[in-house]
C-alpha cells in the first residue's frame, strides 16, 4: 500500500498557506531564518539517523543471512568434517548465490587448513592466527570479526564464523567474508555527499567495515561515540571530527538488535550546511524585510518538502530491503495498529493487506496464543521498548508452525517512537529439534532404569559426588547415604585405586575425554564384585563436572574369565602339539581356522578365506588326495589324508596332515566339515634321512677305507718305518679334520674358508694369509682339499718359506663365469721369502696327491711349480652354479 500519495497533498496544502502567511508576516523573517537553522540541523540529524537504521537494518539482515547460510554449511559438512561432500563447493555458491557484494565463504578444520571454498583464486594459507578462527576454537559460537586484510588479494574485508562441532567437539570452523563492496552498496542507496560516510563497528570500538574506505583496521573505542553516546541511548546523532581522516560530521548511529555492531552514517557538516549560510548570507543582504521573509519562508518550505522527500524515499528504500529478506517484516503505527507487510509474510499467510492491517494479524496466531501475544504487545506499545515473543502462526496451508516474532520501534531526536518495525523468524525446526531432545532425554532415564545403571555426577573442583540411588546399592551404602568420594574409592580391591587412577591419567594424557574402566570391588561383608565405570571426563558446558555411569559386571566377568580358561588350555594343547584347527562352511566354501592354521598354510592371519583359495596352494600331484567338493557335499571325503602344499610366502614344500569330521543337518546332510591338520614336513624328511643315512654310511666308511688304504700304501712305499708312521699320522689328522668339518654340516657341504682355516691350524699362522669367497665344496673335494694343504704344508715348514720367520705363504681363491655356463674355480698356493727352492728330481705321495688325487676329485687341473722364489700349486676345476649361488644367498 502506497502511503505516500495523501502525504504529499498535505504537503502542497500546507506550503500555500505558509506562502501566504510569510507574506503578511515580514516581521517574522529573523524568527524564519532561526527556525529554517534548526530544522536543517533537525533534517540533518534525521538524515544520518535514518542513514544509520538503513545500515543498521541491511547489515543486520545480512548477519542474519550469513548465519543461515553458515548454519547450512554446517549442515552440508556431514559427520566428518575432515572429509566434506564432494560437491561441497558448488553447494556454498549455490547458498550464497543471493548475498549482496562479493561474499566468500571457506571451510576450515582444526589446523586452520581450507578443506573448502566458494573463492576461485584461493590459495591455501594458515588462518589459525585470525581473530575469526581463535574465537570460535575458544568456544564462541559465533564471530564477527573487525576490518581484516586480506591475505588472498589484499582487500579490505570483515568476517562472520561459524563453530563447527561434532560429538560436542571442536571439529573447525565456517567462514563467510564479506568485501568492502558491501557497504558501497549500501552508501550510494542513501544518495548522501560525496563527503558522507556508512560504517559498520564492533561495541569494542574495532572498525568492522567503512565506505570510503579507510586506510586499515581503526581502534575507535576512546571515541566520543563509545565515551559519551552509545553508553546513553542505543541510537542517535552527534557532531565529532573522524578518527579516520580527520573530517568533521553529523554522525548517526544506531546498534543492531541481537549483535554486538553498531550502524553508522555521517555526514560531512560543511558540505551539510554550505548551502544554508549561504541563503541566510543572501537574505540578509537583502533590504527588503518582506522580501527577506518571503525568500526565507519559500527556503523553508522547499527544505521541509525536500526532508519529507527524504524521508519518503528512505522508506521506499527500506521497504525495497524487506522485501529482499527471507524473513516476514511488517511495520506498525506508533499505536500498535499494523499497516504495511513484505510479500513474504502475503506469501506465508495468504491473506492480503486489508485482512492483516491494524488488528486482523491476531487471526493467524494460535488461538492458544492470543492472549499472550496481544498481552505482550499492548505491553511493549506502553514501555516503548522492544517486543519479542514466540508464536505459532497459521500458513496459507492451514499448519501452524512457531516464530520468532520481534519488533522494535524507531525514534526521532527527541525519543519518541515514529515506527515500528518488527520481523518473523521461523524458528519450527527448532522448536522440533528442542522436544525431540527432551523425549530422547526422558527415554534415556528410562533406559538407565532398565538397564541397572547407577549414574553419578562429580564436581571435580570441590570433590562433591551426587549419587543415584542405585550407586550406593551396587557398593553396599544404605539408599539415602550421602557417601564422599573416598567413602566409594575405599571399596576397590587392593591394588584397584593406583589401577584406575593410572588408566585415568593415560586417557587424560591423551586428550580423550571418555574414561571406560572394569574395577574389582569388595563389600564389607568380603563379598567381591566386579563395576564397569564410565565417565565423561568435563562437560562442553562446565569443564568442572564429570558425569557417568557403573554397571554390575561380576557375573558377566564369571562367565568370561571361564571362558577365557578354557579356551587357554585348549590353545595350548593346541600349541604344544602342534595342531591347527579348521572349520568349513559346506555350502560356501568359506574356511574358518586357528592362528596355527595360517601359519601352516603360509598365509597371513585373517578372518575367513574360500576353500578354492587353499585347493591352489595343494601341489598338483596331491589335488586328488585331498577332500573335493563332491566328497564334502557328499559327506564322503577320507577322514584322514597326507598331502603336500607349496607355501605362498616362501615357496617351501611342506607335508601337512589333516584330520576331519562332518555335521550333518536333521536331514542327513553335510553342512560343516570340522578338523585339525598338522605340518609332518619334519616327520617326512627324518624318514627320508634315516633312509638315506643308511645308504650314506655304507658309501662313507668304503670311501674312507680307500682314502686310509690309499694313504698306507704311498706313505710306506720306499721309506723307512718311522718316518712313514709320522707322515702317516700327520696325513690321517689332515683327513680326520677335513670330517670334523664335514662332520658339523652333517656332511652335506663344507665352504673352502674352513677347510683351510681349519687345516693350516698346526702352522705358524702369522706367516699365513688366506683370502677368497666362501665357496661350498662336497665332502669328497673338501677331504681331498685338506689332505693338499696338510701335505703343502708341511713341505713349507721342512724345507720350504713357513722354515724361516721371514717366509710367507698366499693362500688365495676365486671364481669366475665360464663359457659353457656354470664357474671356473681358480685356487693357489704360493710361497715366498723362504729358501731357495730347488726342483725335485723325483715325485713322491705329496706331488701325487696334489697334482692326481687333488685335480681328479675336483674334476680340474692342478700344478705344482718349483720356482726359485717358493712354490707355487695352483688348482682350476669347475664349479657347480648351486654352489655358487649357496654362497651368494
């Protein structure tokens, strides 16, 4: 409804008859030129004044809208934070898309890092040193920060946060920044100077946002406006030079209702009162008194109908605002009658104006709450302070659904009330979620009676404990007994308290606030119960009070400790003979088996696995030895089998060996095979050992007596007695160290590191030095190595470089690839710094049995070479790519 067409015919009206009165009354002009001053101050007051609710209610309805959009972002982020929706950010432009400026809005976690943001160009930073951040991660709800530079792009902005929580817990926080572009918006709507200023501060005196801009963030608290006004009256003007950039102005301002800002307009007074000095200035040079007053009163008047203008264009401004509000605004007589309404409160309703104006808005309110609101409302009209009550209001669809309905009234210089402008909030979802709560509470104490729980409440700064009833039954204290905290600690087990008071200094260390404990107790009477404890360690609320629960456990901890003895001695009888249990779901085919079952299977530990999964493990000569899925179906698979499995881990063989029996169903079939399996892999090769032994033994004790007989017969050939018993006797310790050797190999192997270490121990080992890698050698060429070296030795120490201690001898071996495949081994024995050495002019058993029994047991070359500087034995054989490659792994 248009109120402004009956205004101005009263305004035209009024000026005829203040023309012709000025005309008749020259007298008057001195009177006109004070009165034409004062209103100018009053126009200039109201114009700053109505700048200010301007601001006031723009930014007031974008707080508002920032905490709607917050709290939806809040909403959108899920149970984990740490992970937000994968179309989180098109989900924030979309709920930001109607904000005026350039709005942004980030998410951040508990680091300060950006999980998410409407902003383009966003680079990541760290914001945990931002006022917006430190606040809400202290436990405010909400923040609105001062002027802020921004880091991204160097702007000016202002922020509103958002904590976020999950589980009562700080999980981060939601961001929305607003761009100085806001309050330009602002400015050029309320069509002020160049020179005039809108400004947004915090009651602490922090600059939030200004247009012009400033140059920075501005501390403003030992302002007049902090020091004088605002303590006075919430709204008004005044005349102040800006701490800003030093201006004089008529300053208006107004606090946001519900917030913790101001509203602020100014307007710079020069330029404000130029023009009406320099009208007075021109009356007064005029001579005409009735001229003088007649040019006076036209200023007059055109300056009051310029105000009223004013004035009508800040409401069409103002109605322009509400109606981009998502809330119901409507405005109110200073009489209370209501006569004007945004579209969303038609829309809500859908009644029109003439069914809602004055007093037809009651027939929407529940009638259980009529009374009330209308109570309230003629309550507030008489104080002329602000109206705030919770209604349910009536929809187009007939459902009623609560409000928040407010108002407050808007003043002129003087305080008295002009309007009142009041908004409509929905608030049903909240209201729903608040008796959810309360039924969910009531359930819970139910549940606590149901289910034997003592509930306890702990004041941890004086140590007061608030009991249940039900607590001081579970530790043997009459009902109605107030027993102090150590009266219950006294009760524990010995050994118990240092228990429970250590496992609460470890979940404290950890930053966990829930304490779960089992505490062995003990009545008076010596009867012993076992209490399950927990406990909520601070509230969100009062960090001071602890809360929680005890449970009687003693029978459940019967039944487990039971259960835990029996199944220890059937794992250990498990263990120690080493068996693995099985269990199969027939139809299925999933297997279920012992810790010892993965092990044998070489698989690691889990859960479950299908049977096709260990029937690939079975070699393939042994598929058909083990149970088939027709055998199992059938019930018919061989209760007790021996077959060989090639483990997947290591690549070993192994024999297992698997007993088995079925449960049937009530009609006969197989629906579970249950069984015990155990590795015999050692159990095969001792047989196949003892067998080989056998064998072995005879093979030995005939190659030996060869060796032995072979040894006699050089050794006494051409010699006399004694000389041949000694070297007989050297040459059998040569041979019966070479077994010892092989003798702790179990005469599988032996390296040429030890056959050499070992043989050259009867020498002077100073003049020694053996060198070469450790190549494996089978017992014939290690027995024949030993004999070599026990016969090169004991030539170098007669007649040769180990019979002076200036002598030495290398002992040195390599290998290296061979052409046809496979390695050459090139071994050497080379004297030094002895005697001369003078060529033999016959070969005795040494030379035959390097140069023959050495080379034929290796299957290579060996020489013996007599230069002057010692001798040289040198052996080439080939070797074997296993005995090779057992030295490298």
């Amino acid at each position: 409804m248009d109120r402004r067409g009956p205004r101005l015919g009263l305004h035209r009206a009024a000026t005829t008859l203040v023309v012709a009165l000025v005309a008749f009354i020259a007298v008057g002009s001195a009177y006109l030129v004070w009165k034409t001053y004062s209103d100018a101050e009053a126009r200039i007051s109201g114009q700053t004044e109505s700048g200010a609710q301007v601001v006031a209610a723009s930014m007031g309805w974008a707080i508002e809208t920032a905490h709607q959009v917050l709290r939806r972002v809040d909403n959108s982020l899920g149970e984990e934070v740490i992970a937000p929706p994968t179309d989180g950010a098109s989900a924030l432009i979309d709920a930001t898309a109607n904000l005026p400026g350039d709005v942004r809005v980030y998410v951040v976690n508990t680091d300060g890092a950006t999980l998410l943001t409407t902003d383009p160009e966003f680079t990541p930073i760290d914001v945990r040193d931002r006022e917006y951040f430190t606040a809400v991660a202290e436990g405010a709800p909400w923040h609105i920060s001062s002027m802020l530079i921004s880091r991204l792009n160097g702007q000016q902005i202002f922020t509103v946060s958002k904590r976020v929580e999950r589980n009562g817990v700080f999980a981060g926080a939601a961001i929305l920044s607003f761009n100085s572009d806001l309050m330009q918006a602002i400015w050029e709507s309320l069509d002020m100077d160049e020179r005039s200023t809108v400004a947004l501060i915090r009651d602490d005196g922090q600059l939030v946002s200004r247009y012009p801009l400033s140059g920075g963030p501005v501390d403003l608290s030992d302002q007049p406006l902090f020091t004088q006004y605002l303590p006075a009256q919430t709204s008004g003007t005044y005349q102040a030079v800006s701490a800003v950039d030093g201006v004089e102005r008529v300053v208006g301002y107004r606090r946001i209702e519900g917030s913790n800002l101001i509203a602020v307009a100014s307007i710079n007074r020069d330029a404000a009162y130029s023009a009406l000095n320099q009208s007075i200035l021109t009356l007064l040079a005029l001579a005409i008194p009735a001229g003088i007053g007649l040019l006076l009163a036209g200023y007059w008047v055109f300056r009051l109908l310029q105000r009223d203008r004013q004035q009508l264009e800040i409401e069409a401004e103002f109605e322009s605002v509400a109606e981009a509000m998502p809330n119901h605004v409507w405005t109110a007589t200073p009489d209370g009658v209501f006569d004007w309404f945004n579209s969303e409160v038609y829309g809500f309703t859908g009644l029109d104006h003439a069914a809602l104006a004055g007093t037809g808005w009651m027939q929407v309110v529940h009638p259980d709450d009529r009374a009330g609101a209308a109570s309230s409302w003629q309550a507030a009209l008489q104080t002329g302070e602000s109206y705030d009550a919770e209604l349910r209001l009536r929809g187009a669809d007939g459902r009623y659904r609560w409000h928040l309905v407010r108002a407050v009234p808007t003043r002129n210089g003087k305080g008295v009330v002009q309007r009142w402008i009041g908004t409509n909030t929905d608030i049903d979802a909240q209201k729903t979620s608040a008796q959810a709560l309360a039924d969910s509470e009531a359930r819970l104490r139910l549940a606590i009676v149901a289910g034997q729980m003592a509930v306890w409440d702990l004041d941890t700064t004086t140590g007061v404990i608030s009991p249940s009833p039900s607590l001081n039954r579970l530790y043997g204290f009459a009902e109605d007994a107030m027993p102090t905290t150590e009266d219950y600690v006294s009760r524990y087990a010995p050994g118990e308290r240092e228990r429970v008071e250590q496992v609460l200094a470890e979940t404290i260390a950890r930053g966990d606030r829930e304490l779960e404990v089992e505490v062995r107790h003990v009545w008076p009477d010596g009867t012993e119960k076992w209490l399950l404890i927990r406990a909520q360690l601070g509230l969100p609320d009062d960090a001071g009070r602890t809360v929680g629960v005890v449970i009687d456990i003693t029978e459940r901890r019967s039944v487990e400790e039971a259960l835990k003895r029996s199944e220890r001695r059937f794992r250990l009888s498990q263990q120690a003979a080493g068996i693995a249990s099985l269990e199969l779901d027939i139809a299925s085919g999933t297997v279920l088996g012992s810790d010892r079952f993965w092990e044998i299977w070489g698989l690691e530990p889990r859960e479950s696995i299908h049977i096709s999964a260990l029937e690939a493990i079975v070699v393939p000569e042994h598929q058909d030895v083990r149970s088939t899925a027709e055998t199992r179906q059938s019930g018919t698979a061989a209760p007790h089998v021996e077959y060989r499995i090639k483990r997947p881990d290591n690549g070993e063989i192994r024999w297992l060996a698997r007993h088995i029996e079925f449960l049937h169903d009530a009609t006969g079939r197989p629906i579970k095979m249950y069984g015990i399996m155990q590795d015999i892999t050692d159990e095969k090769a001792a047989q196949a050992r003892q067998q080989m032994l056998t064998h072995e033994l005879e093979h030995r004790i005939k190659n030996i007596l060869a060796m032995v007989s072979a040894i006699a017969s050089r050794t006494l050939r051409d010699t006399d007695l004694v000389t041949a018993r000694a070297a007989f006797t050297e040459r059998l310790q040569a041979l019966a160290t070479a077994h010892d050797i092989l003798t702790t190999t179990q005469w599988t192997e032996a390296s040429i590191a030890d056959v050499v270490n070992a043989t050259i121990v009867p020498l002077p080992s100073e003049q020694i030095r053996a060198s070469g890698p450790n190549v494996m050698l089978q017992p014939k060429t290690a027995l024949s190595l030993a004999l070599a070296i026990n016969e090169l030795g004991t030539n170098a120490l007669k007649y040769g470089a180990l019979s002076v201690p200036t002598g030495q001898v290398e002992i040195d071996w390599r290998f290296e690839p061979a052409a046809a495949g496979g390695y050459t081994l090139y071994w050497r024995w080379a004297e030094s710094g002895g005697p001369e050495v003078i060529a033999p002019t016959r070969s005795g058993f040494g030379s035959f049995l390097v140069t023959r029994v050495l080379g034929g047991d290796f299957g290579g070359v060996a020489t013996l070479d007599y230069p002057p500087t010692g001798v040289v034995c040198a052996l080439t054989a080939p070797l074997d790519k296993s005995q090779v490659t057992g030295m490298q792994s």
